[in-house]
C-alpha cells in the first residue's frame, strides 16, 4: 500500500502548478512526457548487458564521436515521448545535426525542449553512470512552428532544467527557477517519488574538485595555477568520474567544484553550450551554487550555433569564484 507520505513527482509538480494562477497544465503535462521517456531509457540502460543493445552503432554523430546503440535509442525516446503532444515548437537533439521540427501532421506547442539524451555514453560498456539533460525555453518567435532561433536563446531565458542518472538508482533533478528537487525511480511502483526535495550546495561545502588532470600540459597557465594551488593546498581531495551528469550529481550533494577547461587542442572547450553546459548552470545557480566559463556566468553565454561548445566551472559558489581569479590571473598562490 502506498503510504501517505510518498510525493510522486507527478504529484508534485501539479502542486507547484497550483501556486501559479495563470497556469494552463500544460508545463506540467511537459514534465510528465520528459519523467515518462527517462523511466523507458532507464529501464534499457538497466538491461545494457543483457540484450543486444550494448556498444557502438557503427557511426559517428555531428561532433565526430563514435554513436552508441543505446544513444540512438535515447534519442528515439525523448523524441517520440514529446513530437506529438501539442505541447512542443521544436527540438534540438546533441546527436542530430540541424533543429528537429514538429512534424505537420502533430500540433505545435509553445516550448522548446533541448537535449542530450545520453550523456557519458563513452562509459556505457564499463558499467560508469550515465545521463540524461534537457532544457526548456518558450518560443520567442512569432510563427506557428518553432524555429532555429528559437533554440539558439541563453541559459538565462530557460523556463526550466533537470538531469537523469542512470546509476545505482536512477534519479531526475530538475528545477523552474524555484529551487531544485530530485526524485528517485521506485521500481516497485514504477514511479518518481521526491527524494531530494530543495537540493542545495553544502555549507560549508566538501574541500574537492573534478578535473580530468591528464589534460595538465595542455592548458593555460591559469588553469595550470589554479589547480597546483589546490594541489599544494593541502585541503582538496580530488575525486573524477568523467561522466558529466555524474560528476555533477556529486559535486552538488557533497560541494566542490567540477572543471572542464578549454586547452590548446579545444580553445572553445568540449562541452555543449545548449544540451549541457546550460541547463546544468542552471540547476547549480537554483541550488545556491555558480556556474562560468571562467570569464562569464554560463547562464548570461549568447549561444550562436546549436552545437557550440564552452569551458565549464560548476560547483559552490566561493570556489567557483576562486577558479575565475586564477584564471584571469588575479589571484595569488
């Protein structure tokens, strides 16, 4: 029997709903499309070692990389839980090249919905957790189906954000700009239950940063500074997943900060700008935490094209600040 005290995460966001007068259900029902997909994506990931979706698909997607079976079928989910509901302009998928419109013989709605449907997939055949991240803004141009330039709008215009992790449990984390909640998948009733309500950035936070350290020579001598000044500091652990959602995920229950700098080889940086880069910016600024590209609050970023790439700094607040001052240079060791 289901006890009283148990919010599922469909309960709860009509609860929310019924703190904004002038909502229609439609937010909500978005929600609910996006809980749904990541239950079925979840459940693959979940069977990966047991069925013949395990490994490479045998082609690259548009940033050159390898494509896993299970990214295509993430990608097939997302899409199909949402291009017909009426609630949606358009799509931007990391794993397709151009926007993804409507098709015209389904309604068009008034948000957009942009995604990485697996992110960390590379640690898909060694078992590391992986993710999903999406973004939802409203359409900002006037025509009845959404455009490329609907997509192409700052963190800081996003109406909401979350992740999925596909780990040990599998967990969504969203927020709409007012505060961030997680919810865990109870199997035995097939259902997102609030877990993690009001997720915040410890104070005062863990003493650790993320950092893929193999990188070391590449980089600026900021970063170069920033990281032996940790190092030589006496007080961070350093702990790296390498899967971006979990090092997240980490990093915002137990404080700390994750890097994922520019080098000489990427001088625009290796994550995504749009699928994941911003919504996680956002997620981090709700729970009381920043997130730059070392020179810019990510949120604040102009993005010019759909697959553009950053630098990321994320985490608590006083470390992230303390990255930007080594960085530009203006801290000492």
């Amino acid at each position: 029997m289901l006890e009283s005290h148990v919010v599922t995460i469909s309960r709860f966001v009509v609860d929310q709903e019924c703190l904004v007068p002038e909502a229609t259900g439609a937010f909500t029902s978005l929600l609910q499309d996006i809980a749904l997909a990541a239950k079925v994506i979840g459940r693959e990931v979940n069977r990966a070692g047991l069925v013949d979706i395990l490994g490479a698909a045998g082609k690259r997607n548009v940033h050159g990389e390898n494509v896993q079976k299970l990214d295509e079928f993430a990608n097939r989910v997302m899409y199909r839980a949402l291009d017909h509901t009426g609630l949606v302009a358009c799509m931007a998928s990391e794993e397709n090249d151009d926007y993804i419109p409507i098709p015209e013989k389904f309604p068009a709605g008034d948000y957009v919905v942009i995604f990485d449907p697996l992110d960390g997939s590379s640690n898909i055949d060694v078992n590391v957790s992986i993710g999903t991240i999406f973004s939802i803004h409203r359409k900002i141009t006037s025509g009845e189906r959404g455009t490329l330039e609907d997509c192409l709008q700052p963190g800081s215009r996003q109406v909401a954000a979350g992740y999925v992790l596909y780990g040990s449990s599998t967990m969504l984390v969203y927020t709409t700009g007012a505060g961030v909640h997680g919810f865990t998948l109870d199997p035995s009733i097939g259902e997102f239950v609030l877990s993690h309500p009001q997720m915040c950035f410890p104070d005062p936070p863990r003493r650790v940063y993320s950092v893929n350290e193999a990188y070391f020579d590449r980089w600026s001598q900021g970063q170069q500074r920033l990281i032996s000044h940790l190092k030589n500091d006496g007080r961070f652990g350093s702990r790296y997943i390498g899967s971006f959602v979990a090092d997240f995920h980490r990093t915002l229950l137990q404080g700390g900060i994750f890097m994922y700098p520019s080098d000489h080889e990427n001088p625009s940086g290796k994550l995504r700008l749009l699928y994941e880069a911003a919504p996680i910016a956002m997620i981090a600024e709700q729970a009381g935490g920043r997130a730059t590209t070392g020179l810019q609050d990510l949120c604040d970023v102009v993005p010019e094209s759909l697959h553009q790439r950053t630098p990321v700094y994320v985490g608590s607040a006083d470390f992230v600040t303390l990255a930007e001052g080594f960085l530009n240079e203006t801290s000492e060791i």
